[in-house]
C-alpha cells in the first residue's frame, strides 16, 4: 500500500510546495499584524499546499516526455510510469478543486481566484507556453511562484494592496536568481531535452551576469518593503545584510567567469553554492517578515 501511495506523493514535489510554503505564512502574520486566525492559516496551508501541488501534478504529466531525458527527473513518477497520466490528471484536477474550495469557503474568492490562477500561471502559462520556447521561461514563468504572498495577504485582508505586490517583485526577482544557478548544474540535461534554459543557449559569462542583476534587484525590493509596510529595524538591518551576502556570493560566479574563464563544467560547484545560497536567503528573509509585527 505504502509503495502505491508514496508515487501520488512525489508527484506533487512536495519540496517545492514546502518552498511556497515558507512565503505564503510568514504573510499571514504580517497581513495580521501579529497572529493570524486558524481559519486563515488552516486555509493557506491546506488550500495553497493543494494549488501547488495541483500545478506540479499538472507539470508532471505535460512533461512526461522530456522528463523521461532528463537524469535528474527520470525517476519521477509519471515520467517513469509508475502513475499513469489518466491517473495524474484526475489527481491534478482533484487538488485544483480542493484549494479552490477551501481557500473560497474557509477565506474569500479572492484567494480562492488567486490560488486557481496560481494553477493556470504555472501548468499552462509556464509549462505549455513558456517553458519549451523561451529562454526566459523561468522568468515570466516564475510568477506562478509568487502567488502564495498575493493568496496569503488576501485570505487575511480579503484585498491586495502595495505591500503584497513587494512580496510578490521580491520573491519574482529572486526566482532567475534562484534556478539559473541550478541550471547551470543540469545543463547538459536541459539540452539533450530540448529546453532552452539561459544556460544551455547563452555563454556562462551572459548567465552569471543575470544572475547578478536579478540579485541586484531583489536586494533592492527587499529595501523597498520598508517603508512601503513599516517594517522595524530588525527587519531592516536583517534584509540589507542578507541582500549583499546574496549579492555578493552571486558577484563570486561573475568573478570566476572573467578571471578564470571558467566553462559551465567549472562552474557547477560554486552555482549550487549560490542555489542553496538562494533558499537561505529566502527563508531567512521572510522569517523576519515573519516576527516583525511582534518587533518595535
């Protein structure tokens, strides 16, 4: 039974879901400025863990086929055929439904429509149009990852508003930021699939530098949120310090581009860095938007 459950589970990439996760609550505390209902957060995590997870589910049976190529993702479930497609639509749709009734019935139908398009930006907008055409897929495509702040701020407010939007930019500039360094590791991967991720169709000094600039402007976005949501000095010391650690460690790719010249092949070690370097920063970020209400 445990074998037969488990690849429904895996599906979903519960890690990513974990990732959105770390956004969507710590919004909740400052969308309430203190703690939040359990309603409130009952419904953000069940409904927004069960968008996320429809949209990945959705990702996984579109690209079955490139997924199949692909070292790092052959073993996933539908991709390998443990779960069949049939099976994996139903279970996509299912979960769509679930976080659209919940996040309606527990909050508003504002979070609910921001969690349905959350669904639609990532299944249709990223993977069918975007991923297999544009090297900037991850760019425009990454939005669908920064609707849990939007579904957050909304299930508590029942409206949006300027501070929401930074969340949103925020998190928007540091998803480049975040995956072309993982890109530049699966690169290889990327190409014998046909995808055309930034690394696989432009020299690493290109990448690296993007990588840069998007730091750059999330560092700065990070900034902007202060005044914007009067947030105190913790998170103010709190988000320029790890805003030019991020930058920095970023600037170290550039470096080794310039200096060593390195190829892709020598950069693999030191962008994984920067990867990991990436969801540090993001969940210590938004920690401190976490705990700032409760701050002077």
């Amino acid at each position: 039974m445990r074998s037969r459950i488990a690849p429904f589970f895996w599906v979903t990439k519960p890690r990513i879901v974990e990732l959105l996760l770390a956004t969507a609550v710590p919004t909740l505390f400052l969308a309430s400025d203190g703690v939040p209902t359990v309603i409130a957060t009952l419904a953000v995590v069940v409904g927004g863990s069960a968008a996320a997870a429809s949209a990945n589910t959705y990702n996984s049976v579109y690209d079955r086929d490139i997924d199949a190529v692909m070292h790092r993702t052959g073993n996933r479930p539908i991709a390998s055929g443990v779960i069949s497609v049939r099976a994996g639509l139903i279970q996509a749709t299912v979960l769509g439904v679930i976080s659209v009734l919940t996040l309606g019935l527990l909050t508003n139908w504002l979070a609910a429509f921001l969690g349905f398009l959350a669904i639609v930006a990532y299944a249709l907008g990223y993977t069918v149009l975007l991923k297999r055409s544009t090297p900037q897929n991850i760019v425009w495509g990454g939005a669908a990852g920064c609707m849990p702040v939007l579904i957050a701020w909304a299930a508590v407010t029942g409206t949006l508003g300027w501070t929401p939007v930074i969340l949103f930019v925020i998190i928007f500039f540091w998803t480049p930021a975040h995956y072309w360094p993982l890109a530049i590791k699966y690169r290889d991967d990327y190409a014998a699939a046909g995808v055309p991720m930034l690394p696989v169709v432009a020299p690493a000094r290109v990448v690296t530098r993007n990588v840069v600039v998007y730091s750059i402007a999330m560092a700065i976005s990070s900034v902007v949120l202060i005044p914007i949501a009067s947030m105190g000095w913790v998170y103010t010391i709190g988000a320029v310090i790890l805003g030019a650690w991020f930058v920095v460690i970023s600037l170290g790719l550039v470096k080794l581009t310039h200096r060593d010249n390195a190829d892709y092949e020598d950069l693999q070690k030191p962008a994984m860095r920067v990867f990991h370097g990436s969801i540090t920063y993001l969940a210590l970020l938004f920690l401190l938007i976490g705990i700032a209400p409760f701050l002077p």
